[in-house]
C-alpha cells in the first residue's frame, strides 16, 4: 500500500512540476522528460478521434477518487464419493456440496491516476478478510483491467445426501436417504484468491467512451452504443490443505488443492444513455467463449482416511502425508461464460459520484469433482479531478 501511494504521490508530483516550469527554466532532467513524454502520449491517445460533441476530455487530467466496495464470492464444490467404503453409517454413495458463500464484504480504498490510467487499493472493514489491489489502462477506443482479490473462509455451507443407517452395529438396520444443509465450522479456513484480467476494443470509440462510465477520465455528453470485442484471463487458487481439515479433504474426494486458468474472448454491446446533463448511465453484456480450460488438482492421504472404519480419531491428531497421493494437470474443452456490468455516473465541473457493478460466473469438472465460482461486485466511489 505505502509504495503505492509513493508511486503515484511521485508521478502527481512530476507533473505538477512539468507544467509550472516556465520557457526561462532550463531542460527537466531525464526522468522528468520521460515522465512529461508518456502523459502526452497518454493525452494524444485519449483525444484522438473523439467527436468534441459526444464525448468532452477535462482539461484537469488527474482523478483521485475514493471508494467504497462490497462484494461477494460464492464458490460451490460438489463431490460423489464411494461413502459406504469410509464411514460405517452411509451405505453406497455419498453426495457432498460444499458452498462457500462469503457475506457481503464491506471494503474502503483510494484510487488515483492520470486519464484513467491508475491504481487503487482497497482493504476490508467487514466481511471476508481479504484485500483488492486494481489497475486500469483506458484509452480512446482501448482498456485494460486488473482486478485481484483475496479471501477466507472457515464456515462453509455444506449440502449432502445419501444413505444412512440408524445403527451401522444393527444388521437388520434399514438405510434411509436423507439430504441436509449444514454449516461445517472448519479449523484452519478455506484461503482463495482470484486475478480477474480484461481487455476491450470499442468499434465506435469516436461517439462512445467506456472510460466515462468506469474511471471518469472523461464525459460523454450526448448518448451513444458501440459493439464491443473483448478478452479475459482469469486465474483461481482454492486451498484448503491442511492438517486440520483431512476429514474434509476425504469428502472432497481427496482434493485438497485447485488451481485454474481460463482464457475467454467474445463480442458484446455497451451504450451509454444520457438522458440529462452531468447523468450517465451505462451497461454492458458480453458472451464469452473460453478457449483455454486448464486447471490443476492436488490429491491428498490422511491418517484420518486411513484409520479402521468404526474407530475413532482425536482432531488433534490428524495429519497429511508429506507428498501429495498425486498431481493431476487437465485440459478441457471449450465453455460459454458472461461478463456483464452496469454503471451509474453524476458529473459536476470537478467533482463526479459513480456507483457500477459487476458480475462473473466461471465453472470447471475434475472426475467427481466439479464447481463454479459467481464473483460480483459493487463500487461506489466519489471522484475530483485535479
């Protein structure tokens, strides 16, 4: 966070010097020239090829803006195993579906940059106990976004169905199919972290601005839509391998680990309506076709799983293996996601409030493992221009 902030207090530091020097100054040193050469590269690219009556560019280039974030993971897991083999009371199999929805978290943060070109940083208040760091490139027709969020989870929310029998000692015992929905208190917590990586390229960036919706770096003064193509690269770590969960490594089939990479690319629409002056609003579908499927399993042995059926084992002394029982490298094949989002925004001369959203759905399969992760968001952010 402090080098962050360093970085940026240095950048609005240079420039501010730039523009006060004089024609009697004599020439900025090195840095100060290539740091006054890439904010007019930065200033060529955000003008050229807007009309002046669609889209306006501030003459102040800078935003600091400050945020208010909530969002929310919801991570569903879902496993078949051979229950019967490994718990006295369930007979044949064993259906096992954790869901670990986080409550909505509360984060604050600052973002600060140059025509929309910045970082920000956000930290928690309440909620999941992670952190968001951001970075965001939008030029005339172009953007890229880089979002990365961490997060823990201790109390998943777990659904399973089977059959089981009243007394596992009782041969004449009947097996009845039950099915509930728990809360399962985990010791050591369920630690994700997500990096979500967008791109686009608007085919009407001379009437359309997605920059004035998302970073406002500029105004779009009268409304207008473009057809949109854009790429994502998301990647995921889901790891809960630890000594004090191997009861719950052996429901998830062994699996204690997950890693995935996805590549998507699609077309979709935006249009920006404004239907008053300083009023914007703005949406966004975009149907993506993932390309690239990759993701990566850790399957691990326990004493837990390795003790006799009908004897019983003190948490204290559950333990993994030292290796891994294996590692699985899959390829698979194509899938449709959706990215979609939505954006309200006020301009004043200087000031401007925004409020967006956004919403992600990802799925993956591994034998009798399979998911899908839902990540949306909201920011809410209150902006000057300097």
């Amino acid at each position: 966070m402090n080098r962050i902030v360093f970085t940026l207090a240095f950048l609005l530091a240079t420039s501010l010097t730039v523009g006060a020097a004089g024609p009697e100054k004599s020439r900025p040193v090195l840095p100060v020239r290539i740091v006054k050469g890439l904010l007019h590269f930065i200033d060529t690219m955000t003008i050229n090829g807007k009309d002046p009556f669609y889209i306006e560019v501030p003459k102040r280039p800078w935003q600091v803006i400050v945020r208010g974030n909530i969002n929310q993971s919801d991570l569903k897991l879902k496993s078949v195993i051979d229950g019967g083999s490994m718990f006295a009371d369930v007979v044949g199999e064993l259906e096992w579906e954790p869901r670990i929805k986080t409550d909505p978290s509360t984060y604050t943060g600052i973002w600060a940059g140059y025509r929309g070109y910045g970082l920000g940083y956000s930290w928690n208040v309440g909620g999941d106990k992670g952190h968001i760091l951001t970075f965001g490139a939008m030029g005339g027709s172009y953007g890229i976004n880089l979002r990365i969020h961490r997060f823990e989870n201790d109390e998943p929310e777990v659904y399973y169905a089977g059959h089981f029998l009243d007394d596992p000692f009782d041969p004449e015992s009947t097996p009845v199919y039950e099915a509930n929905t728990n809360e399962l208190l985990l010791r050591r917590p369920i630690n994700t972290r997500t990096l979500l990586l967008d791109g686009y390229y608007l085919f009407n960036g001379r009437h359309f601005s997605y920059a004035a919706a998302y970073d406002q770096s500029v105004i779009q003064r009268r409304s207008a839509g473009s057809l949109m193509a854009g790429a994502m690269y998301y990647h995921s770590h889901i790891n809960y391998a630890a000594d004090e969960n191997a009861n719950f490594i052996m429901l998830m089939d062994d699996i204690g680990r997950i890693k995935q990479w996805q590549a998507s690319a699609g077309v979709g629409y935006a249009y920006n309506l404004v239907p008053c002056r300083g009023l914007l609003v703005s949406a966004l579908a975009m149907p993506m076709l993932t390309f690239f499927n990759r993701r990566k399993t850790w399957r691990y042995g326990s004493n837990y799983k390795d003790q006799p059926l009908y004897e019983e084992m003190d948490e204290s002394e559950w333990r993994l293996k030292e290796e891994p029982l294996s590692v699985k490298d899959t390829h698979t094949s194509m899938t449709l996601n959706i990215d979609a989002r939505m954006s309200v925004t006020y301009n004043w001369k200087r000031f401007f409030v925004n409020a967006y959203g956004q919403f992600s759905n990802f799925h993956y399969k591994d034998g009798n493992v399979k998911g899908r992760l839902n990540d949306w968001y909201v920011n809410a952010s209150l902006g000057v221009r300097l």
